[in-house]
C-alpha cells in the first residue's frame, strides 16, 4: 500500500527529461498517468530508484492538425481525447476508445503516450494506433526518430523505446471521407482491461471496401494488426459472409494468454466475435448509418 | 529519505507539508492535515473512495504523490460546505438515503460534484457511467443516482452559482 | 376510536414505527466526519504491518529480524516466539478451534501471518515488512476439499494431531473438522428408495469473500499506569470481542474497553478476532504505546472471514406431481486452515437445516462432514444469515430442477409445496418452528406485476428464434435473529441482546444496546421504535452503540439479529420505562393507574381525554415529584432472550438475456418482495434490500476466490474480484407484504440478509432456465460470461 524510497524528478522540459534519463538509464522510470506505474511501485513489483514526472511539460500536451495529419502530444490525457471535437469530427475512434479505458478518474490523469509506451497487451491504444498507421516520434539525446506504430512493439512489456527516449508526439493522417471505424471491447466490467477487443478501420468507396485496417487488443504478447482478415474484404463488397471469413483470419492470429478472463478457447472466439462487431459497426458508419 | 515542502491550496486554505516524493496525497491529507474525510478502500486504485477534485477534475488522490500537488487546488469532501451551508448534493444523499456506512460517500461526492459541474443535466445512464469509478457495497447504487438526480435538479433551480464552490 | 386530525399530527410528530424518515446519522458522513478506526490519531502511536507467508503450506525454517531491526524507526519485530511466553501466539476461534496469532513452526494458508513489524510511520512498518527474512520449507498442499481425507493427505494442523474432537464431535481423519447432522437418516433413506422420482445434483457455494470497502484494523492503547488497555476496532460484536481479550490476556475484563466507532461495512468480515488484532494490542502492552495496524485490501481478500465454500449433493424425492415428499442433502464444506468462523456452539453448520425452505417436506436428512484445506480459515460470512445463503440456494435450486424434470411451470411447482398460511406455526422435520408466513399471495404479487404468463410466452417465442432469455423465481424463507440462549452460544455465552435506555429531566433520552450497526441505521431505527414506545420524538433520542463502557452486554450485529433480538429489547425496555411513567401520571393526575389510557404521546384518564400528562411532563416529574416508595429517574435495561428466531420472507423474479456470442447475462428485471413482518423504517428497508440485491448479484455473477493447484490465491485485488459499477448494477424493484412474527414484541423479523440469500438463487435460477431448453439443470456459480459461452459452446448452441 505504500511505495519503496526514490528520488523525484519534476522537469519542465523534454531536453531535461531526457538529461535525467541518461543519466540515470534503468534506474529510472517515467511518470505519467502514474495509473500503471503508482499501483505496481504501491505493491512493490516496481521499485524505480528515480521517478521523472513529466506532467509539467506543457509542450507534451495537446491535440492539432497538420498539414492534414492529426498530431496529439503524449501527455494528452484519455479525458481529453474523449472531449477533442477535433478528434471527434475527424477521428471518432479515438474517443471512442478512450471512453472504454478505465473509469472518469483514471482518465483524467491516464495519458495516450503512457498506454502506448507502457507495453502492456491490455492497453487499448496500441491496436488503435496500428489500425490509424500512426507514427510516434521518439526523442532521445541523440535527436528525434519516427517509428511506425506496427513496428513499435516487440513483446510484453517489451517496445522499441529505448531506456533514455522519451515518446513525444502521435501522428497519423487523415481518414478519407467514406471511412467508419469502431473499436469494440469485451470486458468483464467497466473498468476492466479487454478479455478481447477489436479496432477497424474500413473506407467503402460506392460498394466496394477500398481499404481495411483491423487490429486487436490482448490478444496475444502484444496488439496484433490483422493483416490476413484485412485482405479478405479489401476491394470487395463486405457482405456477412466475408466478414466471418474475415473473423475467422483474425482468431488465427491471436494467441492469447489463458487468465481469469478466459481460457484461451474463449478469447480466440471473442476476439472473432469483437472483429465481426468492428467490421459490422464500421461498414454501417461508413455508409452514414 | 529527505523531505521536500510541498505547498497547496486545500479547501481554499493555503497549506504546507514536508513529505517524502513517495508519500501518497491521501496519506498526507488524512495522516498529516487531518482531513480524513477522503478515505482508502484499495490500493490498486480501483474502489475510488479516495477520488478529490484536483485542478478542476475527478482524480483518485491514492494515486498521486503529494508531490505532485506543488500549487495545485484541492477540493475535498471537507471543502463541500461553505459557511455551514450543505451543498445541495450532500442534502440530496441524506434527503434520498445515498449512503448507508459512510464510507465510499465523501467520494461518491466529491466526484458527483465535479460530474454535475461537466454535465449539469445528465441523463441516468450517463449518471452511472460517470459514477462507474466509484464502488460502493452497500446502497447498490439505486438511491446514489436519485440523490445526484435530485441535486442536480435543485442546481439547475437555483442556477448554476450555487453549484460549483470554487 | 379514529384517528382525528390532532392525534395524528401528534403521531407525525414523533417519526416513529412506520415513518420513513431520513437518517440521524447521516450529518456526520456526508461532511467526512465520520469516525472510522484509520481516522483515529493518538498522541505517540506507532504503526503495525504483517509480514506473510508466501505459501500456502510450508515449514518454516528461520525467521531473521535483524536487517528489519536495524531499519531507523523500527521499533519491533515480533513473532511467535515472542508471544510464547504470554501463551498468545495460539488463540481461541469463535468455532471451537485454536487458531495460529502467528505461525508457529508451520504456515497452512498463502499469506498467513508471521511476524509483525512495529514502526514509527506507516510507511517505515511496510519497509520494514520487506527486510524480514523467512526461510520456509515447501510442503505439499491441499486445495481441493474432497481430497483432504485421502489416506496420504498431508497432515495441515500438527497441531491437533491425536485430538479426536475440535469442539464438534468425533473427527473421522486429521484433516477433519466434524460431522454434523439433522433430521432422521432412515425414514429419509426410506422415502428415497420408495419415491416416484428422485432428483439429484451436486451444487456448489463457491468459495466468495465480503469484501466490505474498509478493511478490518485496530488501534490498541494499554495504559500502564491504569492497566486499562482500549482497543478502537472495526467489529461487529464489541462485547464478545472484550470477553475474548479479557480471556487472552489475563487483564480483567472491567480493564479492557472495545470501542467501535462506525464501520464502513461488515457483512459478517468483521465478526472474527483476527491474528492483526492480537499482534497490535500485545504490540501496545508492550512497547507502552498505542499501535494502529489497519490491512490492505489484498490482505482483507485474502486471509479474513471468507464465505460459503459449501460442496452440496444434494437430493429431492417427489411424487409424479411433483409434490416434495423427502430431502437428503449432502455437504463437504470447506473451512480453510482454522474452524474460525462464528458458530453457536450447538451449530457448526450454522442454519444450515433450514434447508427444507418455504415448502413442506415431511421427511429430510442432512449432513454436513467440515474439512480443513490449506486456505485461509472462513466460511460464515458475507450476508448469510449463518450458512442460511447456502441452504437457501440449494432448495431454490432443487425445486427448479424438479420443476424441469416434471416439466411442471416453476411457479406452480412451488405453490404445490408452499407451507400454508394454517399450517403456522410451522415445525419442519429438521426441527424448527417457523413463526409465520404467508407464501403464496406474496409470490402471486409478484407474478402480477411482472406479468409471468406474458413472460413465459415472450421466452417461448424468443426460444423459437434462438435467442435465450429466462425466468428465475426464487420463494425464500430464512432464519434470523441468534438467538433463544438455551439453543445458542457463543463460547458459552449466550446470543440474547441488550438496551438500556435513560430519559433524562427534560424529556429527551440517550439509549445503548448491545448491537452494532455498521450502515444499517440504528441510530434511526431504534430511536423511531423508542418513539413509537415512549411518545418521544425520534429526532430527541440518542442512540449509542460499540462502546463496551457504556453499552450493556451484546452478542452484537451479524445473522440479521439487531432488529429481531436488539430491538425487542429497545421495545421492552421501552415498556418498562412506559409501566412507571404510568404510575407517576397516575400520581401526578391523582387517579389510578387502571383509569388511565396511553394514547400516542401521553396517558389520559379514560373518558376525560384533556386530564392528560405527555411524557414530556412525566420525565421531569421522575426527578422533582415521584410517588411514595417510588426512586427518582426514568430508565430501564433489559437483557431479551429471544423465545425464537425470526423468519422473514420472499418471492423474487429476475429476467435475464443471455447473448449466445460472447455468453454475457444482461439483467433485464429484477423483481424483489420481501416480507419481514412489522416495517420500522421503509426507506431504510428498501436500501437495505438494494444493497443486498447487489451484493447477491456480484456472488452469483461473477465473484470467485480460487486458488492453483499449489494454494495461491488467483484474483485477490480488486482488478479480478468483482465488485460490480454503477454501469453493471441493475434498477431493483421492490415490493413487500407483511406477517408479523408472532413472538416479536413488534411483530418484526429483520430484513439485510434476505435479499442475499434470496436474491442469489433467483439470479442463477434465471439463467439456468434460460438454458434449460438445451437440457441444462445446473451450472454452477458464478455465472462469468466466459462460463456461460464455454456452456454453450459445449451444447453446439452458439
């Protein structure tokens, strides 16, 4: 119930951050949100000898457009996703997403940057990310560099980031007009992290899918973008039989861990079930239903 | 561990405390300041019987290092009434049996206050799902959502100045 | 005489027995003052915390203190061999058992206590607790019930070895707790083997925890000058825990005071003496100053007062119409490492017997065999009436079964076997006398309301499409209110209940019972029936509980038994105090006391209604003008032994909608009538049945204690044990009839457990039966999506 002893870190800027990063590599870990990190540091898994609190660096704050592309600081909390107009106009799947994760509370301190970075399969933005083709920019003291979100993650709690990096911004373009997207969650009560969830992202261009993005959540060691379920519908007319097929591609891929949410059986079935809800959800959006 | 002095305004009252950066912003309310309204019901920062209002927002204070309340306002459940006078959601609880123990009622207030302050006419569903971070195991909830039902209708009466005590 | 105009406002006046008023206490927790044992500050007080086992069975080898020692702000470290010398690292249980303060040699259950870590500051005890080296010894350990009398069990409690009884009766194996039965084995056995038809099924009460949102704690201050020692407690029986200490300890009883101030919930967590208590209050002796230890909520989860773990085979023998002629239940129950858990002594099963349930069943057997696994220690708890939950939930279950089986309407199989109104009271062939009742309108109250026929016809058509949707009805009767003393005891003493009440000169009155409310609004509901007794305004009369100084002896608050034992006695001794007041306005009018009349606030003479004396002016007399003979003051203590327990009632529907794809149960409707006889407060009934509606929800939905293969916990915090959001939580209707008890001084039955007990059956009684066209007759709780769909799954329906 209470934290082990480490030194606090509050800096006001991205470059001093990253100067505290470096200096103290494994030793030291980011605060954020402080929803993930606080609850493990008050049961002890976490013992960070140094804490670097970025929530005074006002430029990791903020939601903008462009050039076209939507561009959200990481330090932009689920709160504020969720009451983006911009977002919500543009692209309703984040604040849709973000009203599925956790509780009012968690969301006023919980950031986009912290769910995505932590690494965690139950976090609901990575498979969000994959499906919008985000890119995050990473900075560390040698410069900033890009990396696509589909690359990002390399295994449970394991990411591209490095120890002295710090994930500044979320990038991703526009979505073109004709395009409904749903992210579709299954979970035990509200407040719970996904037993199995679904994103899609699906332009329909007269009849026919011209693109379809499909990812999933906790379904495997990380988000899992469902490229295979993808092929089945682009370029065709979606009807519910292609959509099962493409249902049945995506609990190919999952491998899920076996938990008190469910048995790995029943998850790889939701995880079908949630990408048909997506799909369904998706085309109906598109169409202006 | 040294200590480090953190100042913040705490319903309305500027206060100062030394704590360690590990030390919760609910323990230093309660432990040191003596306010024990807001109280502790888990540490995994799910049971919301700790939620305050920070910086103009619902926030869990077992999950926030005092530190990290350098000038920041807090508003606890203490902070509710201004000069004797109930706010009209602490009589809507009593008027409309809200509570039973006590126990997860500071936060049920604290958080309905700053809900009605974001959505002055809520509908029930949107009532519960902005009270879902709060448990509680002894109303069932039922008579919880008639009491902010009501507050909110006593607000809206008497327009909106009444509401926030800020 | 009718009531007039004035006689009423005079009865509005005094809110009481039927007055839905808001609650007294209420000021004090909606402004954050009220005052919980975390709240409580004392000059020089220090900190506890618990170091645990990690295993759930295990020798331990060495416990090394010394890292933990050096730490500054450390204080002690104590352990079971500290405690030795003062024989406490051993105590009683409230079961008949011994359980470990702290282990001794050996751990039996993942995150057994230790040792304990005394420190300046809360935070300095938790680092503290991380720098104590334990080295232990794995052993093998049990976790199912069933396999605990295996002939190559490992020995869990070395500790009775060669003890052939642990309070109950012959033990048949080590690992066995007791046998108990009731009713006759042999006519049983002898309907079975006649019947028409027989049903059996194997039902389990799975193991669930009350998780109340205050965990337990304590602060224990010894003065050492006075000797006295104070312990500030979350405890729902004050009294019996100061009995407890006093015996413990070897410090007179009259030197040890228990305060519980309030209590953010109990539900039955927060009956035991728990291992932290003990450790805190040596702690205080001996370091000379007050020690708080308050648990975390994976402590409380884990090692506190569990409940249910009751492992049922149980049986029905009925004839073609399905008329219930015989019962046989079979139960293992699972107690974990220690009988800890609350049982008059005469009933180690609890009710448990009052299985034979609203319904009149002329022959029945049960049989409850208690085993020790390598679990935290538990089993009554939870809103359960005292394994009443567990009995309730196998008749409700069996009937419906039986129903299926006879392929006869689940309503009408239930009114064939309702006892009647003429049979009350009721003697069942497991030997209790049921005060009253009156079943079949409360149960086709609610029928009406819901419109079952419609209902029944919605499901038909909705079957005919695929889609699943049930009906669950449950016709509870339980039992309450422990109870006549010649029945009932608790370490030998016995489970009547107190009030002592003291008008003072002006006309208001303090009064103090032996109970101890922990949400359920005593402070309202006793001062309303004082009201109603003594023609006193509710609003003027204090009600005080928990402190054992001032409030006479109680068995205190658990089992439903404030109002139908606590407040009979708040009604007696309201009568008594009412019997003098009569001979004082006797005295004070100059007449008789067979001349005058009581009418609501005040005696009248009879025939000449304005020579009248209100209580009011009675009080101040009791202190300035008394007749001869008589002593001044107006007060009075009764102690009441309950002539019986109490039996309120129910009929609930639940309408549930099951989604085939992903197996998630949707309450539709939820239907709640309860009948617990003469209504105090109906705003504080009905709250009361919403929580415990909700509660039931979260056991039969989705609450589960498990364990591995190796005894660790699975889902100990609240990110897997499920509490249930505003978001899940249904709208509850509720609706009532009411059966006075006959022997209740108010004719009132207690009401906060029924809607548990009776509401769990219901909510799984409805979504069996919204697969029971697929030829399911049971699935065990709880009811989680995934058990549902992988159900489904199974039967090729999704």
């Amino acid at each position: 119930m209470t934290p082990p002893s480490f030194q606090y870190h509050a800096p006001g800027s991205v470059d001093d951050a990253i100067a505290l990063l470096s200096q103290f590599g494994d030793e030291a870990k980011l605060l954020a949100g402080g929803h993930s990190l606080l609850p493990m540091m008050k049961l002890r898994f976490a013992e960070p000898e140094h804490l670097v609190d970025i929530n005074n660096i006002e430029s990791l704050k903020g939601i903008r457009e462009e050039n076209g592309d939507i561009v959200i600081g990481a330090m932009t909390s689920e709160n504020a996703l969720i009451k983006s107009t911009l977002l919500q106009q543009k692209c309703p799947i984040l604040p849709e997403a973000a009203l599925l994760i956790a509780d009012p509370q968690v969301r006023n301190r919980g950031t986009i940057g912290g769910d995505i970075a932590h690494g965690d399969p139950g976090n609901d933005h990575p498979a969000i990310m994959m499906a919008l083709d985000a890119s995050f920019t990473l900075v560390g003291p040698n410069g900033s560099r890009q990396v696509v979100a589909t690359d990002f993650y390399l295994g449970t709690f394991y990411t591209l980031l490095e120890a002295d990096e710090i994930l500044t911004e979320i990038r991703f373009g526009p979505l073109a007009s004709n395009t409904g997207t749903s992210y579709q969650k299954l979970k035990r009560k509200t407040g719970d992290f996904a037993t199995a969830a679904a994103a899609a992202v699906i332009e329909i261009s007269g009849e026919t899918c011209q693109s379809a993005r499909i990812s999933l959540t906790n379904l495997g060691p990380t988000a899992l973008r469902a490229s295979d379920a993808e092929a089945v519908l682009t370029g065709q007319v979606i009807t519910d039989d292609l959509i099962d097929q493409a249902a049945q591609k995506a609990m190919e891929l999952c491998d899920p861990a076996a938990d008190l949410r469910g048995d790995v059986e029943y998850k790889t079935h939701m995880g079908g079930e949630m990408t048909r809800r997506a799909i369904r959800t998706a085309v109906e959006r598109a169409s202006g239903e | 561990m040294s200590k480090t002095q953190v100042s913040f305004s705490l319903n309305g009252q500027a206060v100062e405390v030394m704590v360690e950066p590990r030390e919760l912003l609910i323990h230093v309310m309660r432990d040191q300041l003596r306010q024990t309204g807001s109280h502790i019901g888990c540490e995994t920062s799910h049971c919301g019987a700790c939620t305050v209002d920070f910086n103009g927002e619902s926030v869990k204070s077992c999950t926030l290092l005092a530190v990290q309340a350098q000038g920041a306002e807090v508003m606890t459940v203490e902070g509710l009434a201004v000069n004797g006078e109930l706010h009209p959601l602490q009589q809507a609880f009593m008027d409309e049996h809200g509570l039973q123990c006590g126990y997860c009622t500071p936060g049920m207030l604290m958080r309905s206050y700053r809900f009605l302050l974001e959505n002055p006419d809520p509908s029930e569903a949107e009532i519960r799902a902005g009270m879902s971070g709060n448990l509680c195991r002894c109303t069932g909830y039922q008579n919880i959502v008639k009491s902010i039902q009501k507050a909110a209708a006593a607000i809206n009466a008497s327009g909106r100045d009444e509401a926030s005590t800020a | 005489m009718a009531a007039t105009a004035e006689s009423l406002e005079r009865k509005d006046k005094l809110e009481g027995i039927g007055c839905a008023r808001k609650r007294k206490e209420d000021p004090r927790f909606i402004q954050g003052q009220g005052l919980y044992v975390d709240d409580i500050n004392l000059p020089g007080m220090v900190y506890g915390a618990l170091v645990r086992s990690p295993h759930a069975h295990a020798r331990i080898k060495s416990i090394n203190k010394e890292k933990a020692l050096a730490l500054p702000g450390v204080l002690a470290v104590l352990t079971a061999d500290d405690l030795k010398p003062l024989s406490l690292h051993w105590m009683p249980t409230l079961g008949s058992d011994v359980q470990a303060v702290l282990a001794d040699e050996k751990v039996a259950f993942q995150l057994q206590e230790v040792a304990m870590v005394i420190a300046e500051e809360r935070y300095i005890a938790a680092d503290g607790v991380d720098l104590v080296e334990v080295e232990y010894e794995e052993l093998p350990a049990i976790v199912d019930p069933h396999k605990s009398m295996d002939a190559d069990a490992p020995i869990i409690r070395e500790d009775l070895v060669g003890k052939d009884e642990v309070g109950h009766g012959k033990r048949l194996h080590d690992n066995h707790i007791f046998t108990w039965e009731a009713g006759d084995k042999d006519s049983t056995d002898a309907v079975f083997d006649k019947a028409e038809v027989t049903i059996k099924e194997e039902i389990l009460n799975p193991r669930v925890h009350p998780c109340p949102l205050e965990t337990c704690g304590c602060v224990g201050s010894f003065d050492k000058v006075k000797g006295q020692l104070t312990v500030y407690m979350t405890s729902q029986n004050p009294h019996l825990v100061r009995t407890v200490l006093a015996m413990l300890s070897g410090i007179p009883e009259s030197k040890i005071r228990v305060v519980t101030n309030d209590i953010g919930g109990g539900f039955g967590n927060k009956v035991p003496v728990y291992p932290g208590y003990v450790v805190a209050i040596v702690a205080s002796i001996v370091l000379g100053r007050p020690v708080k230890w308050i648990e975390s909520r994976i402590e409380n989860i884990s090692t506190t007062g569990f409940a249910r773990d009751y492992h049922g085979s149980a049986e029905l023998a009925a004839d073609n119409d399905g008329r219930i002629k015989a019962l046989r239940f079979n139960v293992l129950a699972d107690h974990g490492a220690f009988n800890s858990h609350v049982s008059a002594t005469k009933w180690p099963a609890g009710l448990f017997s009052i299985c034979t349930g609203s319904y009149d069943i002329a022959t029945a057997y049960v049989k409850v065999d208690a085993v020790y696994t390598n679990k935290a220690p538990g089993g009554v708890a939870y809103r359960c009436s005292l394994r009443v939950t567990e009995a309730v939930y196998l008749i409700e279950r069996m009937i419906d079964i039986l129903a299926q089986k006879l392929d006869i309407d689940k309503a009408e199989i239930r009114k064939r076997n309702f006892i009647q109104a003429d049979q009350f009271p009721y003697n069942t062939s497991l030997g209790w006398t049921v005060d009253s009742g009156n079943y079949e309108p409360a149960l086709d109250k609610v029928l009406k309301a819901v419109d079952y026929a419609g209902l029944r016809k919605e499901q038909a058509e909705k079957r005919a499409k695929g889609e699943l949707m049930g009906i669950g009805i449950s016709t509870f009767t339980e039992i309450v209110g422990a109870g006549p003393t010649k029945a009932c005891d608790i370490l030998g003493i016995g489970l009547f209940d107190s009030c002592e009440i003291r008008v003072n000169p002006t006309g208001s009155a303090i009064a103090r019972m032996g109970t101890q409310t922990q949400g359920q609004g005593h402070e309202t509901t006793y001062a309303q029936i004082i009201a109603t007794e003594l023609g006193i305004p509710s609003e003027e009369i204090q009600v005080e509980e928990g402190d054992t100084d001032k409030a006479p002896y109680g068995a205190g608050t658990w089992g439903s038994r404030s109002t139908p034992v606590g407040g009979a006695a708040v009604a007696k001794a309201a009568r008594k105090i009412r019997d003098k007041a009569r001979k004082i306005a006797a005295h004070l009018l100059e007449v008789s006391e067979d001349d005058l009349e009581w009418d609501i606030d005040q005696f009248r003479v009879k025939g000449v209604p304005d020579q009248a004396k209100t209580m009011k002016e009675i009080a101040m007399a009791a202190y300035s003008n008394i007749p001869d003979g008589m002593e001044n003051g107006l007060e009075a203590v009764d102690y009441y032994d309950p002539p019986n327990f109490t039996f309120p009632f129910g009929a609930y529907v639940c309408v549930v909608d099951i989604d085939p794809k992903t197996g998630e149960a949707k309450i539709r409707r939820f239907y709640a009538l309860d009948d617990c006889g003469t209504r105090i407060n109906d705003m504080i009934i009905e709250g009361q049945v919403h929580g415990g509606l909700t509660e039931a929800l979260a056991v039969a939905m989705g609450q589960l204690i498990d364990f591995d293969e190796d005894g660790n916990l699975l889902g100990n915090s609240l990110m897997d044990y499920y509490l249930p959001t505003t978001v899940e939580t249904p709208h509850w209707e509720t609706d009532y009839t009411v059966t006075p008890s006959p022997h209740h001084p108010l004719g009132a039955k207690g009401v906060a457990e029924s809607p548990h007990v009776g509401g769990i059956p219901c909510f799984s009684n409805a979504v069996i039966d919204a697969l029971s066209h697929l030829g399911v007759t049971h699935v065990d709780m709880p009811h989680t999506a995934h058990r549902i769909w992988k159900k489904l799954h199974e039967l090729g329906a999704n």
